[in-house]
C-alpha cells in the first residue's frame, strides 16, 4: 500500500483498532498486522523468541496507555503500533531493536510514575524488566540508547532535539527511520473523517481551472463543513512545518551516503505532507475563500512568491507580502505559550492559510525533486530569517 494514502491509514487505523476493541485482546493478531508477515531472524527458533519479546511488548503498551487518548479521542495506543506498522512497510528490513524502539519511542515523555496507583506501577515495571532480560546484553544496550536520543528533555528545542538525534544516529541510522515514521504517523493523524477529502478529487485540475478557465463556477464540497476539531487548519500547517523542519535538518547532518538509505520513509513523510497541503488548500477553497476570483489573486500571488525561490529560505514579515515571515512568525517560536496565540491569528486569515498550503506543496515537491533541497534558515538553533 502506498504508506502515506490516508484512505489506506484508516484502513491500518481501524484494522488495529478493531483488534484492540475485541472482548479478548488478540496480542498476536496485532502484532502480525504490525509486521505485516516480515520475518524477524531466518532462524525460525530464533524469530519465534523474538515476536516472543514483541508480545511482551505490546502487552506493556497496552497497560501503559490503557487510559490515555489521542487529542482527537481515539486511543493513545494506536500511535506507536501504527507507527511501527509504517516502519516495518516502510523499510527492506526491521530487526528487534528497530521494532522495540518505534513501540517505545515515547514511553520516557509519557508514562510516569504518578499516573497509575502503586500496584499497577510495579506490575509494569516488573512487565519491562522482564522485557529487557529476555534481550541479548547489546540489544538491551541499543534499545535504551535508541529511546534516551528519541526522547524530546524538558526546555529542549524542537530544532536541537532533532540536531541531538541526527548526531547520534551517525552510530544508530535507524534512530532516523524511527523519527520518520513517528512524523509520518503524526502527519496522517490530524483528521477524524469517513474518506480522504480527495478521493475522487483532481487536486491540480482543480487549481488549473481555477486559474485559466473563465467560466469555472468554482470547487464544491460534497459534505457540509465539518464541526471545529481539536487540529484545526492553522495547526495541521504547524505539523507541516515540523515536517519540513525535520526534512531540512536530515539533508543538512546526514551524509549522501546514508542519506540514500532512508531516501524512502523522506520521500513518504514528503509526499503525505504534499496530500495534506493540498487537503487543507481545497478546503479553504470550498469553505472559506470560495470566490473564484480571489482564489485565482492568491494563487497568483503564492505563485510569484514561490517562483521568486523566497519558499527556499526563512523570511522576516515586510509588510507586503501574505507569505514573508510566515515561519518566523507563525511556526518558529520555541515557546508554545507564545507559537499557540501565534496560530491562532493564523487561523483567522484565511488568505494567508491558503497561500501557505500552495508554499508546502511548493516546498515538498522541492524536497522529491532536489535531494539537495533544503530550506535555509533552518538549523539546530532554530529559525534565523536570511
């Protein structure tokens, strides 16, 4: 299945969710579907001990999530199974390390102590113990290291976070394979809907039309507009930028060579980034902004700015252009005290959300067509306008 289809991810979605809502929990059904019939080792002894462990695993994450739910409401849990189930779809081959860490990758931020009575507490840390024992003395080494760089410390920077881990997969390269899916999931993850807003959707005839034919009476929706959700547009745009953050980072510490070794799961997170603009560009479209005319002004507009290579660079607001400071304003405070009051104005201007949907898509298609691509003014310490 192309791993970036939302239609396939709620397939995926609902496929684990049914297993997890069954009256007797099937651990092995959901961890097949997790590996999607891969083989851990071509020793059969050997991958049995393995998918042994994963169920042990598995059986952990269900007790440590148990009462915990996305921020759109479905269970917590379906995020690192579905995350490892794009992992393992993703890439040639998944060891048992690889598989732990995607599972556990963020059990440091959110599983502590203080949210479970002591009892339960102390059977899942027995639970984790006999995990950890029943791995190869290097293995145990690798998983720990794996999950102490994938963990975000408080007052850490998103944009150091990411430097930190791509400096330590110079010795662990699936740290980055991992971190991919973790975005790819979180990217598919922002829309509680029945069917992907552009089955059956012509996305650039419906922009070409928009700019060239006269009598076009314009892009209607089949549904009515939806309720407000807990992910609105501005902050589905956010996650964007996460993305293309991550994407940047990884071009300018990666080196060519491993770089090619997880071309694939960038291009994925790249091309689900590209569906999403282009989800939230049409919805604007058919909700907001619906008048053909002003679509066409901001199109035109978004596309000289693009055009200009000023998509290629972190800008400062000039006060003439919708898209200059878009970044830095909006996307690039550290604080979520101050970006979350930031994305509120954002999302009351719908022009400028619908220009900045035509800048991610202008952006990652830049990332599939140029391995070198890059946007400058991104780094380790954050967003600095050129």
């Amino acid at each position: 299945m192309p791993v970036f289809d939302l239609t396939e991810f709620f397939k995926l979605s609902s496929a684990l969710n049914y297993n997890l809502s069954a009256a007797s929990l099937n651990r092995y059904n959901v961890l097949m579907y997790i590996l999607a019939g891969r083989r851990l080792d071509a020793d059969d002894q050997k991958d049995r001990e393995q998918k042994g462990v994963l169920m042990e695993a598995l059986g952990y994450l269900f007790a440590a999530y148990r009462q915990k739910r996305r921020r759109l409401g479905p269970m917590a849990v379906l995020h690192p199974l579905r995350a490892a189930a794009l992992f393992t779809r993703s890439v040639d081959t998944a060891s048992l390390v690889d598989v732990l860490s995607i599972l556990f990758h963020d059990i440091l931020e959110d599983i502590e102590p203080g949210q479970f009575d002591t009892l339960t507490w102390k059977t899942m840390e027995s639970q984790l113990y006999s995990l950890l024992e029943r791995l190869e003395p290097d293995d145990e080494s690798r998983l720990t290291a794996n999950l102490l760089c994938l963990t975000r410390v408080a007052g850490e920077s998103y944009y150091r976070y990411i430097a930190r881990l791509l400096d330590n997969a110079r010795n662990a390269p699936e740290l980055v394979e991992v971190k991919l899916a973790d975005r790819l999931d979180n990217t598919l993850d922002m829309r509680i809907d029945l069917e992907d807003p552009l089955a059956d959707l012509d996305f650039f005839k419906t922009i070409f039309q928009i700019l060239f034919v006269n009598n076009y009476p314009g892009y209607r929706p089949k549904a009515e507009h939806s309720q407000a959700t807990a992910i609105n547009g501005a902050r589905r745009l956010y996650q964007l930028f996460k993305n293309a953050v991550l994407l940047s980072l990884i071009r300018q510490h990666t080196p060519p060579a491993d770089r090619r070794q997880i071309g694939s799961l960038c291009d994925t997170v790249a091309e689900a980034s590209l569906k999403e603009a282009q989800r939230t560009l049409i919805h604007l479209a058919g909700y907001h902004l619906n008048e053909v005319g002003a679509q066409r002004r901001l199109l035109l507009e978004a596309m000289q700015y693009c055009y200009s290579g000023r998509t290629d660079l972190v800008t400062r607001p000039d006060g003439e252009q919708l898209l200059d400071g878009l970044f830095s304003t909006y996307f690039g405070p550290v604080s979520s005290k101050v970006r979350g009051p930031q994305l509120d104005i954002l999302y009351q201007n719908k022009p400028l959300m619908m220009e900045a949907s035509v800048a991610f898509l202008v952006i990652f298609l830049s990332f599939l067509n140029d391995r070198e691509f890059y946007i400058k003014g991104i780094s380790a310490k954050g967003i600095e306008p050129g």
